[in-house]
C-alpha cells in the first residue's frame, strides 16, 4: 500500500463503514481492520484492502499499522455484537492500538470521542474515552479527536421510530445485542404506530444533534488534510431541545405526537441494577440518563468551514430518511 494509506479501525460498524466508503470514493488508499468472524461481506470490494485483526490481538494490529500513514478509530462496544469487554477492547486494545501506531510510523491518528461531561467517572464509555485521550496526548502522534453531539441517526431512533434506521448501512442499533433488540422491538415504531415519543428527562436538555453522516466527513477530512492536529466539539447546524425534535416528528407525521418522559434517576437506577449483568447495558443506560440532564449545544460552523463539511439540519434528515422504503428487520 502507498504512502498516505489510512487504516480504519472499527470499519464494520456503521460510522467505520461510512468513512471508508467516503474514503475510498476519494481514491485514498484505505485498508480496514475487521474480525475475522464480523460481518465484513459489504466491505469486499476493489479499492478496499480488509486487514484481518482484532483490537484484543495486538500481532495483528501491527501488521494493521504498517505502512500506514493515518489511523481513524471509531471503534467501541457500546452496542456489542457479541461477548465483549470495555477493558479488554477500549481500555487495553486502544493502548495496543496507540503503541502499535508508534511502532511502526503511523503519523496520524484521528479518534472519534464524546463530550465532555459532569459525569465521565460514572459511565464507562466516556470515562475511557477520556483515558484513550490522554493516552494520544502523550503518545507523539498528530492527534484530531472530534467530540460529537447526540447522532441523529441513533438517538431519533431511541426514542421511538424506525425512520432514522431507513437506509442505514450496518446500523448501529440492528446488531444483536439483547438489549438493543428488546429495546427496538418495544418502542422501536411508537411514534410513527401510537403517536408518542419516549423523551429523556425533562425533555429541555438541549443538543447539537449531527447526523452521523457528516460525521464520516468529518473524519474523512480530517484524515485526508495537511495538518489536522486538536480537539473538536461537531454537532449538526441547529441546537435542539428533546421537545423540538418531537415537534419535528410531529410536522413529519402531520399528527401530534405525545411526549412520555422518564426521569434521570430512572436511567441512573436502571444502569445500576443492570451492571452486574451487563455493563453494556448498563452504560447504556447511564448514557441516556446524561443527555437527559446536560446539554450539548455547540456551535460548530467554525470547525464545519475548516473541514469542509456542509451540515445536516435534523427536519432535512428525517424528510431524506422518511421518504426511503422502510428497511426490512429495521
């Protein structure tokens, strides 16, 4: 592989997918890092070199990282496909993964975060994204780590209807975790079957909601710019409180929709009776439980103009996915 190449970490989920279709439409030289027994089948096509690997085999990240000029990680088990280990994959593979990059002259390495919040000590995604970032500020690296707001993409979806999965290639929310399912399967299709939204919190927790699209350009740009060194707060172009975006489904539908709120503490006391169990789940439900309460409501047209990326309002997203054909399984 030629100079430049870019190697995409967490290439089969669904924000991976997009950047190394994205980057491969540019013509960069992409290699993607997939598990041998992942479901890689879309990623099987010319221009796109597969690297067989794991975050947890740190002999295959190596061979991963040579040649490589950029690293672009967005991988995590937030939503697990199967048996897996924040410790083992976001805490341990990532170090594995930093170091290998050094080993072997990796220039640049862009890191998909989250937000900064009040509470990263008590949700273990956020915690270690905090970790894996500090770890890339020691690591002598040209490290861009991009924060982002709530994706559209997911959390329109969470809080009951299938249009944001329309279209959706390696949809984050389908893979086949328990509790995602179960999740989906009762509330998945509410707005759009009974009129009503499951709202978190209050419903006034306002967020730059970006559309996870324009993530990927983001990352792409990132990944393909002279220098891109920092650390960036994206969200889509219009600050959103969890009541407008029902009223957005609301115009969508044109039909009221009826929000049903459930409360902070519900999702913290969830999180905790779930964690012995799962802490997948359990995280899953601490998440929630933060963008109930705190707001991201950042402006990013400065960092949008110097990545080139033409933001995504979030009726234009949900008009575009409204008028695809319902995914079957979605």
């Amino acid at each position: 592989m030629a100079g430049g190449a870019v190697l995409v970490v967490g290439a089969t989920g669904q924000l991976g997918t997009a950047v190394v279709r994205r980057l491969s439409r540019r013509g960069a030289p992409v290699r993607a890092l997939v598990r041998p027994a992942s479901a890689h089948a879309h990623l099987e096509q010319p221009g796109i070199e597969l690297a067989f690997g794991d975050l947890r085999d740190r002999a295959s990240l190596d061979a991963a990282c040579r040649g490589i000029e950029t690293v672009v990680a967005t991988a995590n088990v937030v939503v697990p496909r199967g048996p897996a280990s924040f410790r083992e994959t976001e805490e341990l593979g990532y170090a594995d993964l930093i170091e290998a990059c050094r080993r072997q002259g990796v220039r640049r390495f862009v890191f998909m975060s989250v937000p900064v919040t009040r509470e990263d000590h008590r949700i273990a995604t956020f915690a270690l994204k905090r970790r894996i970032e500090s770890a890339l500020a020691a690591s002598g690296l040209e490290a861009a780590v991009f924060r982002g707001s709530l994706f559209m993409d997911d959390w329109f979806a969470l809080i009951g209807s299938s249009i944001p999965l329309r279209g959706a290639e390696a949809h984050t929310l389908r893979r086949p975790f328990w509790f995602s399912r179960m999740f989906l399967a009762a509330v998945g299709h509410s707005i759009e079957g009974r009129g009503i939204a499951f709202v978190p919190g209050t419903g006034r927790a306002r967020h730059a909601f970006i559309a996870l699209d324009d993530v990927a350009e983001f990352l792409c740009a990132a990944s393909l710019a002279p220098t891109a060194g920092g650390t960036y707060e994206i969200g889509g172009p219009q600050v959103l409180s969890w009541e407008e975006v029902v009223a957005l489904f609301s115009r969508l539908l044109g039909r009221g929709v009826r929000s049903i709120h459930t409360p902070a503490g519900v999702y913290w006391t969830l999180s905790s009776v779930l964690q012995p169990f799962s802490e997948q789940a359990a995280n899953l439900m601490a998440m929630s439980a933060v963008v109930a309460e705190v707001d991201t409501a950042w402006d990013s047209r400065e960092v949008a103009d110097r990545f080139g990326v033409r933001l995504t309002g979030a009726e234009e997203f949900l008009r575009r996915r409204a008028a695809l054909p319902e995914t079957p399984g979605a």
